[in-house]
C-alpha cells in the first residue's frame, strides 16, 4: 500500500488493486470523487508507481488560476506576449517533460483552454503563448474534479471530445463515511504527523466511537482537521470524547438519541410471528440456511445478515442500518420481529479485540 494512502478496507483495497493496474500503463486517468478524500493522493501514488516516477510530477488546481492567465500557465510564454511578461516562461507541459502532469479541478478550464489543451493532448507538442515556435513534450496527464464531469459535459461547459481524452480509465475515490473501519488507522497516521509540541497519548476507545458517528461530508481532510483539534484540546492526555468538536459531539448525541428508540420493547419469545421479509443486499459474508421454504430461508438469511451487521458495528444500530441499506425505523421494526436486543452485542464485543472477530466483522 501507497506510504499516504491509508486503508484496510474492501473499498480502498480495490481502488489501490486498479491504481496498480493502471499505473504500469501511460493512458490518461481520471480521479473522481468528493472534495477532500484524497484525489491527488491518487495520482501520487499513480505516478510514483509508473515508469515515470523518476520524472517530475506537478499539480496544478485549475480553479486557482484566472481565466486570462490559465493558457500561460499551462502552456507557457514568450518574451513580450502580453504586457509583464518580461521573459520566456515555460508551463507546465514543457516543465513537466518524462513525469506527470495532475489536472485538479479541470472544469474550471476555460472553453478557450479546453480547445488548447486537446489539441496538445491529441499532437503532443505545444507554441507557447505569443511564439510561433513548436515544442515537443512528454507527460502523462492525470485529472480530477470534485464535480460530476459527465453533468458538465451535457451541459455544454465541458467539451465532450476533451471529456473522451482524459477519462480514458476514470477511478473514484470512495468517501470516508463509505469506509468507516478505516478512520482508526486514519486516526493513528494523523497522530503520527502532530507537531511533536502537541503530540497526545493516544486516543480513546469511546473517542474512536463517536467519530464512527459523524458523517464527514468533509471527508479524510475534515478528520485530520478534527484530530489537529483534538490534540490542541487534550494538552498531552489522550484524546477523550470531550476533546472533540461540536459537530462530531452533535452526530454522537443523536446517534444516541437514535439508539434509544422510546417504546421499543425486546422479547424473548422465540416464537413471535414474523411478516413477509425482505432480503436485503449486505456487504457481509453470512450462513444462510438451506432448509424449509423459500419464504423461511428468507427470513432466517435476513436475521443473520442482521446479527451479522450487529455484531461487526458492536450493537449500534446506527451504523447497523446504514451497512444494511435500511432506515432507522426500519432495522428497528426487524429488531423487534426477530426479538433481537442490539445491546446483547454491545456487551459481548466490549472485551473482544480485533484478531478474535471473524474476517467478515473485521473486513466489512
């Protein structure tokens, strides 16, 4: 695994199996994904794992360059082209000779830009702004954007052929809530990189809890910024639930709230009715019995894909209902059909460590 790539799970272990595949290659990748998982980690990782990785690798965010200086920057200048510019200047395709050239945020390009930058993708040389002057070049272009480039592309502010030249094997970065076992790691990897002045003794299992939690919209950039926050709070001690922001705080509280489900009642009554099931697609290996009717084996594949989740997120039916693709309400209602208490799996996971969980609860 990439050194700043961070992740056990199936999510990123199948991203990384593809970025390894490509990366032998020279085609064009895309990186998708929501802001702050990590795209030019990616393309990090795909360069430094290519035959070019002895060659340059230069980022550039698109957004972040005017629209009147986007074709300088890019493809550079001559002497005189425009007023300031005193001197040649090469872009970044000539700087970028035998490496990688990482495009961030490429539908910010201006129309004018895009149509510059496929025929550079198309003939592989370049004039630089104000010269007549043909420049060879030799790169391999990554991009990513945080938009939905295809939505651009139908909306006429992305051109379709540059659309067709740059998402030629197109990758997507899951988000951070789509890998929630991956935030102990994350978690670990962030303590490490903490100014030694604010360095902490760890992190608390119950601090690790309340971020399995928080919904992250901001991603894997929103948890180092927590746990920057944290370590200021805690003052050297291990970082506690009190040491976390508010909006994590927040998820936590009604996380629980959530739990407690006023007027749910837990039987014992093994034979209490059970409706119509329905089966739904879990990412979780499970024992699915094999004998009785189809309407039988359907309930019993359904409550044990429901212990299963239960026993993987210890008891808390939160995250339970999100791995099953169900409502709160929802999972409830199947807890009560199936006369399942979620707090039996709480108590039965607090003394187990991780090597004594089964591959599904642990890789899930």
């Amino acid at each position: 695994m990439h050194k700043e790539i961070i992740g056990r799970s199936q999510a990123m272990g199948h991203l990384l199996e593809e970025v390894q595949r490509v990366a032998a290659t020279d085609v064009s990748v895309f990186v998708g994904g929501e802001s702050g998982v990590g795209k030019e980690l990616v393309a990090r990782a795909l360069h430094q794992w290519s035959r070019r990785r002895d060659g340059p690798f230069l980022a550039v965010n698109c957004g972040a360059i005017s629209e009147g200086l986007q074709d300088s920057e890019l493809f550079g200048h001559e002497k005189g082209a425009f007023t300031g510019a005193q001197q040649r200047h090469r872009g970044v395709f000539e700087r970028a000779a035998g490496g990688t050239i990482f495009l961030d945020e490429v539908c910010e390009l201006s129309p004018a830009t895009q149509v510059r930058l496929l025929r550079i993708l198309q003939e592989r040389q370049l004039t630089r702004v104000g010269g007549d002057e043909t420049v060879p070049v030799d790169f391999r272009v990554i991009s990513a954007t945080n938009r939905d480039i295809r939505a651009e592309v139908s909306s006429g502010r992305f051109r379709e052929d540059l659309f067709y030249r740059l998402v030629v094997f197109p990758l997507v970065v899951p988000p951070l809530r789509a890998r929630l076992e991956d935030i102990p790691a994350l978690v670990d990897h962030f303590l490490a990189r903490c100014d030694a002045r604010a360095a902490v003794a760890g992190i608390l299992p119950e601090a690790l809890d309340a971020l399995r939690l928080h919904g992250w919209p901001g991603n894997v950039r929103e948890l180092e910024n927590v746990i920057k926050h944290a370590t200021v709070m805690a003052g050297g001690d291990p970082i506690g639930v009190e040491h976390l922001p508010p909006d994590v705080l927040a998820s936590r509280e009604q996380s629980a709230s959530d739990d407690a489900a006023p007027g749910q009642s837990w039987s014992t009554d093994a034979s209490a009715p059970m409706d119509s099931p329905l089966l739904v697609d879990v990412p979780l290996t499970v024992r699915i019995p094999v004998e009785g009717s189809s309407q039988e084996m359907l309930a019993r594949a359904e409550r044990e894909a429901i212990l299963a989740t239960l026993l993987a997120t210890s008891g808390r039916v939160v995250l339970a209902a999100r791995r099953l693709g169900l409502s709160r309400a929802t999972l409830y209602r199947r807890l009560k059909k199936y006369n399942i208490d979620p707090q039996q799996f709480r108590e039965a996971t607090e003394e187990m460590k991780e090597s004594d969980l089964p591959r599904w609860a642990v890789d899930s």
